[in-house]
C-alpha cells in the first residue's frame, strides 16, 4: 500500500513516533454489554481504533442442511465500516480482506467455546470496525472475547489479541496504522492466557527463530494487561448497576 | 425470532382499542431521543442517534472527486445504509436488503430535496469537487429506523468539517471549516395498526403495522414521503401525519442543532 | 458483593466436578463468568443460555401442525414437540401460547413436552432465562407482587417466555425487564414494589 520511498522515520532517539517504548501497548478501554437485542456484545477503544463486538446465539443453524448434529457451528463477521478509515471513503460490505480476518477469527473461537453443548446449532459473531488505526484484528478478537463471556456461552478461556511487528532491528508492540504501512514485519497472535497457546497466528515479513521467541514472549506480556482491561470491563456491568442504586 | 411475533402482534392489535401502546405510551407520543455527535476521529463527520432502544450511527466521508457533469460547479452527496446483523436477530449477513436500500434512498431525497447541504460549496476547483459519502450504520433496531436515521444523517452533516485543500490534495487532518448547511430537514414516521396510527412506532407496532408512512418536512414545505408495507392510508390519515410532521420539526430541529 | 470468577480461571488443582467447571490435565477452570456458590464448588453464571430440565414448565407458541404433532417454538435453538396419541388429540391453533411440562429430551435438543396448556389472548415477552429465577423469587414472592400490583394474570416459563394477561400489562411487561435488566442489584424486590404500587 503505502510506498516504501517515502517512509517516515518510525524511531526517533529510540522511542515510537506516538512516543511509546517497544513493548508499550496503546490505550485500551471496553465497555461491556452495550447493545440491547445482542446475547452478549462489547465495544472496545485501542488507541484509535474504535470496535463493536456481538455475539447472537445459540440459533437455530442456517441454511439447515450446514447444521452439525454433534455440534454447534460458528458464523462470523468482520466487517471494516465506509467510513472507518482516515483516508479515502471504502465500499461497504466484505472484501477479500475482510472475509479472510473472518475466517481465523472464527477458527480462534472453535477452540475456545463449548461447542458440543449445542448441537445443530449456530452461534453468531460479528465484528464492526467502526474506526480503524492498525491492529483491527487484534482489536475486533479481544472484543469478541468479551462479548462471548457476556453472552454466558460457555468457553474455555478469555482470548485476546495482539500484534508484534518489527520495525529495522527492533521488536515492537501493538503497531499502528502509520508502523504497520512502513514497518519490516509484522505477526498478529491471538492467545488463550490460561495455558498461553496460541490460536490466531499470521504474519509477514522477516523474523529469525530469536525473534520469534521474543515476539511471543512481547505478546505474553502484553497479555497480562489487556486481560486485566478485559476482566474490568466485564466487572464493571455489574458493579456499574450496584453503584446506582446506592446513590439513590 | 419467529413465532412469539405473531402473539405480540395479537396483543398489539388487540390493545388499538385501548388507545394505549405496549410500551404505555398514547398513539401520539415519541420515545426519547438523544442524539450524540463527533464520536469518530477518522470520519470528517459522525453522529450517534438512540430512539428508545433503537441506535444509528451515521459517519460522513469527504473525498476529493469529479462533479457531476450536469453540475461541474458542485460536489455530489451520496447515501447508504447498513442494517448491521449485529442489530438484530432477524437482519442477516449479505448484501444489503431492499428495506436497508429503501431506508438509504428515502433519508437520502428528504436531505437533497431540502437542499440541506450547499452543493456549490462543495466544488473546489475545475473538474474538482468534493464527494460527501454519509454511511447509516443501524447497531440496534427497535423500530422506526426512518426517523432515527433521517436525525443520524442530519446531525452527522451538521458536525462535519472540511478537510483543507492544497497542491492537489486534501489534507485530512487539517479539517478547516464547517459544512456548509442551509437547511434542515427532520422526520416522522408514523405506522396503522388495526386502523389506528401510531406515532414513532416500536419494533413489535411495525411488525404488527398494515403500513408505514414517512413524512420528511424543513418546516415549511414537506420534502420527501414514503409509504411502505402491504396497507393503505386515507388521504385525511396523511394530511394529519403530514400535520404532525410539521408540528414536531422546530422541536426536532431545536434538538438536533443543540447537539451539533 | 462476592469476587468474579471469569472464563479460564483456575478453581482446582485437581479434578473437581462441579457445575460450570471444566477439567483440563487435571485441573479444573471455570467455563463462564459469574461467581462461586458459597453452598458448593460450582460456579454460579451471570448470564446464560437456557439448559431444559425434565418436569421443568416451559411456554412457547405453536409454530406447526402435521398429523397431530404440533411443534412448538420456545425462543431457543432446541425444537420441541407435542405428539398427540389416538387418545390424545389437541386442537391448537398455530400462534397459540402454551404451557407445557418437559416430558423427555432426546439427543441434547429435542424436547418432548407434555401437558400442554393454551394460554389464551394477553400477549408474550421473552427475557434472558438466566434471570427466570429472579422474576420467581423465593416462594415466587417476586412474580407474585408483580402480578398483585398490577393486577395482571402472569405464567413464567423457565425457557424465558413469559405470558402477561389483564390489568396493566403495560406496567407488568416494564416491571419484569426491569427485573432482568437489574436481577444482580440488591434491593430489586423494594424497587419493583415501588414501581408497581405507585400507580
């Protein structure tokens, strides 16, 4: 996309253009719960980006003969909003793109829900980039992570994302939209924290085996503070409630 | 959803002869509204719009394009809506449905037929002008999606402002000055149920409703009417909501250019 | 209030079985959100899907007829029938509202139902089933003084239909989605006598 003959310096007296360290994080926020007809949903701000996550289900599967009679089955959609991005106006509706991210999107949660407790039927997720700064991926997955466990499906772990990428010599956390157009790599991951596997994995660019172990070990990390920003947001639908009560 | 549709709708019905509604409200009266603009950073333009528990988002795109040939001294408008799966159990995924291209074509000729948005404003230079793309986003639905997208819409164009220009290109993060906005439209959407109708209806009323009637109006004149569905409507039934429409508008305008 | 437990979180070191508890090389986490039961090792949800239960009253709306087996719709991905015998002949019209017993469930989503019950005009409403049990109350103290309130006929069908006839339906319907919105709160039963008594 962008032309590498005009790229930025990215490090500037060895910190990020945006003024953060390697392994910094961009801020995160979630707010659970916030559409009314959804089982579950969520909506995430990082950094710039800005994601609505929904879970509906378990359905009845559709069309029926794609029903799975020993399990439940997975739809899911990410979709990037027209006027999500800074530059120019998109088309709505999936791209090439789009469908791919759906589908590893959907292929991290066939791990991580309980499946077998419905069969033949459906289960529903969808992702909305409402304002996309790099990393949506990641962003759309740790959303949808939230959504499901307020959806009370049952599942094995509470998910994130998250990307590393390099940028010359230097492994770097969470890169933005202006990293991500310039930078050398870059390796978006999706984890189960609890036993720290690994269910999304892409990546393009250049990584010896070295760096490999030191992206993951980058995500891991980063991992610890994104599932306290996740936990929080699930806590707080229900402290939120206890809160107003005791004003009145 | 299904079959608890075809109860609900009994029991709205057969409430018509109560004059009160599901939700306790007379067949006049509209939910609440409120309006939130400037949530996106990306978009040149955004404004959220929640009627009761029905939420649109409306974003605003500009970009730097070609005007029409008729009118090379202006820029161009163009709308579309997404009834988003994640709104409701019954939107589905695909390509978009002929009531999200209706929602879509019927804000956009209440907009355009106002003459809300000055067009000459738009051109920037022979054979440029701007492109306002505005993008209706339904996140939740409960009903009367016409009147929430038509405030969505306008209240997005109201915050929007216009990236500079210079040596050929825009400069997004340099957002120089307000849309120029000469006139506002708002409208009412009012739904015949067992021959009553209903203001501002639900989602259960409109799918209980016979027919649908959209009045778009700046005021003065009205700007643009849709009926949908399988029913009818009397001519007296459309003057009173053509009556309604009128009577609401300052109410609305006042709220929408409060929160622009 | 108690402390959250979230999906994945560790409960045992060692194999346990308890409800909402899965075992994974044995050890046992947490399969939802919600918190621990202080009266055993589980983990109580805070939200969750429906899970039928035999002898457990349902409500659902009669969506097919075919030589007397009437499929009934109960806002779930399970289907559920009511067979009529030689002996046995219902006469439900499609869109009824009935109340049935759950008889039998075969392989994880079929649900046989017996019993059944026309519950004739008023209308239906659908609330998480999660939060069915709170709408109840201890000694259905909760549904009663809704129903007293507002002198409505109220049936609760543990699926999370529940059917409101006469009185102030308008008033039953928004005190019983208040009741799922706030089902967590403490102090629900004092806001919803209020709201109910006031008019």
């Amino acid at each position: 996309m962008a032309s590498k003959a005009n790229k930025p310096e990215l490090i500037v007296n060895g910190r990020r253009l945006d003024g953060r360290d390697f392994n910094q994080l961009r801020p995160i926020k979630i707010e659970a719960n916030v559409l009314k007809n959804a089982t579950g949903s969520a909506y995430l701000e990082w950094g710039n980006n800005k994601v609505l996550a929904a879970v509906y289900g378990p359905v009845e599967a559709q069309p029926k003969h794609m029903a799975d009679p020993s399990k439940a089955i997975i739809k899911c959609r990410y979709s990037m909003a027209p006027f999500s991005s800074l530059s120019e106006h998109n088309r709505s509706g999936p791209n090439r793109r789009a469908t791919e991210i759906s589908k590893v999107t959907k292929e991290v949660f066939e791990k991580v829900l309980m499946l077998n407790e419905f069969p033949g039927s459906q289960i529903n997720i969808f992702i909305e980039i409402l304002q996309s700064d790099g990393g949506t991926r990641a962003a759309g997955i740790t959303a949808a992570s939230v959504a499901l466990a307020s959806s009370g499906l049952h599942m094995k772990d509470l998910v994130y994302a998250v990307s590393v990428g390099k940028i010359g010599e230097h492994l770097v956390l969470d890169l933005d939209m202006i990293e991500d157009n310039y930078s050398d790599s870059d390796m978006p991951m999706a984890i189960s924290p609890r036993n720290g596997e690994i269910l999304l994995l892409q990546m393009d660019g250049e990584y010896t085996k070295e760096e490999l172990e030191g992206a993951f070990k980058m995500a891991a990390e980063a991992g610890k503070e994104i599932g306290a920003v996740q936990r929080n947001a699930l806590k707080r639908v229900y402290e939120n409630v206890v809160s107003k009560y005791n004003g009145e | 959803m299904g079959a608890i549709n075809m109860v609900k709708t009994a029991y709205i019905k057969q409430l018509m002869s109560t004059n009160i509604r599901e939700d306790g409200r007379g067949f006049n009266d509209s939910r609440e509204i409120k309006i939130t603009t400037g949530i996106l950073q990306n978009a040149e333009g955004s404004a959220q719009v929640d009627i009761g528990s029905t939420r649109v988002l409306a974003g605003v795109k500009l970009d730097i394009g070609e005007p029409m040939d008729d009118t090379p001294n202006e820029g161009t408008l163009a709308m579309s809506a997404d009834l988003l799966p994640l709104a409701s159990a019954d939107f589905e995924m695909g390509p978009p449905s002929p009531e999200a291209i209706e929602l879509a074509r019927v804000v956009d000729r209440g907009i355009r037929a106002g003459k809300c948005v000055n067009m000459e404003s738009l051109f920037i230079e022979e054979g440029k002008a701007w492109n306002v793309f505005v993008d209706i986003y339904v996140l939740n639905y409960d009903g009367n999606l016409f009147d929430a997208s038509e405030i969505a819409a306008m209240s997005a164009l109201l915050n929007t402002k216009v990236p500079e220009y210079a040596d050929g290109k825009e400069l997004r993060d340099k957002r120089i000055k307000a849309l120029k906005i000469d006139n506002v439209v708002t409208s009412v959407t009012v739904a015949k149920v067992a021959d009553k109708i209903l203001l501002d209806p639900n989602g259960d009323e409109e799918e209980a409703a016979d027919a649908r009637l959209t009045i778009a109006t700046d005021g003065k004149f009205i700007r643009a009417m849709q009926k949908g569905l399988g029913g009818s409507f009397t001519q007296k039934e459309i003057l009173d909501a053509a009556d309604a429409a009128l009577n609401r508008h300052n109410k609305l305008k006042q709220v929408i250019e409060k929160t622009r | 209030m108690q402390e959250i437990v979230y999906p994945g979180d560790l409960i045992a070191d060692t194999q346990i079985r308890a409800p909402n508890v899965y075992v994974e090389n044995g050890k046992s986490y947490s399969m939802v959100l919600g918190f621990k039961d202080s009266s055993g090792s589980g983990i109580i949800p805070f939200e969750g899907g429906w899970v039928p239960k035999i002898e457990e009253t349902v409500i659902g709306i009669i969506s097919s007829e075919r030589n007397n087996v009437y499929e009934v719709d109960l806002g779930s991905h399970h289907r559920a029938l009511i067979i009529g015998g030689k002996y046995e002949r219902f006469s439900f019209q499609i869109g009824d509202v009935v109340e049935a017993t759950v008889k039998d469930i075969e392989d994880g989503r079929t649900i046989i139902l017996s019993y059944p019950n026309a519950l004739k005009e008023g209308t239906v409403i659908s609330i998480k089933p999660s939060k069915i049990p709170r709408l109840i109350g201890k000694n259905n103290t909760m549904i009663n003084q809704i129903s007293q309130g507002t002198s409505s006929k109220i049936s609760v069908g543990m699926n999370g239909m529940v059917w409101i006839r006469d009185g102030n339906v308008a008033l039953a319907t928004a005190a019983i989605l208040r009741v799922e919105e706030e089902a967590h709160v403490p102090g629900l039963t004092g806001r919803i006598k209020e709201m109910v008594e006031k008019r």
